[in-house]
C-alpha cells in the first residue's frame, strides 16, 4: 500500500528563480510523514513512541512550481528492529501521466528520550506498517 499526501504550493514556497525552493521539499517530506504516521500508527501515536529522523536523502528531478498540483506518495521499503525506511515520491499529473518530480529516502529511528537511545519498534507498528512495505523500488 501507498499512502498519499496532497500537498499546496504557496508563493512563499518559490524562491528568486520561480521554484520551489530546495529548503522546501523537507518541510513537504515533514508533512507527508506526519499524514502517514497519522494514517497508520493513530493520530499523534507517533508522539507517544518517539521516532527521530537520522537520514534524508533527497532526489531533485524537475522544479516544482507554485500552481503546481502535487502529491507525496510514501510507503515503507525496510523494517527493521530499531528503525525503518520510508521512500517518498513527490508526484506531479502531466497529462495524463504521473510524473516523478522528487524522490526522498529516510531512515527513522524509534527513540525513547528519556534514555536517549534507539529502542525496539513496538509489535504494534510492526504490524501495521508491514501493509506499507515494499521491497523493490
């Protein structure tokens, strides 16, 4: 399973070259991991377990506009004992075709923060991210 995040791109989003601003796309990330967390794991659980973000790697492929109509699609492609992956794609319709405009990959890490240190993720998300997981992307 995909879940599927529409997102709205405001002036102030663009910079001096008249697309969105490479800054940008990791508030757009942000918020399209909020909606899955939300979507998946209960609205705000992910507070409650803690997760920290230890790697984002972003792949920009072609500028995005304000007007533009976009959507991140984000599914899971490892799951391990302390952490997991999500891949992001920010997704753009041309014609009829989707287009890949950006692509992240992120590692996120459950954290207790009492003990600052990573921790089992809980069966519970195991379970329930385990529809989301893909293994070839």
């Amino acid at each position: 399973m995909v879940h599927t995040t529409p997102i709205t791109v405001r002036f102030r989003d663009q910079d001096a070259l008249g697309h969105v601003n490479n800054a940008v796309y990791s508030t757009y990330l942000e918020q399209s991991r909020i909606d899955f967390f939300d979507a998946v794991f209960g609205k705000d659980a992910w507070l409650e377990v803690g997760v920290i973000l230890a790697k984002l790697d972003i792949n920009f492929r072609q500028p995005v506009k304000v007007g533009d109509a976009i959507r991140v699609e984000t599914y899971c492609t490892h799951l391990g004992t302390k952490s997991f992956h999500l891949t992001c794609k920010i997704l753009k319709k041309v014609g009829n075709d989707d287009v890949v405009m950006t692509d992240a990959h992120t590692v996120l890490v459950t954290f207790d923060y009492e003990m600052e240190q990573a921790k089992a993720i809980p069966t519970v998300w195991r379970e329930r991210l385990a529809p989301f997981v893909v293994t070839a992307d």
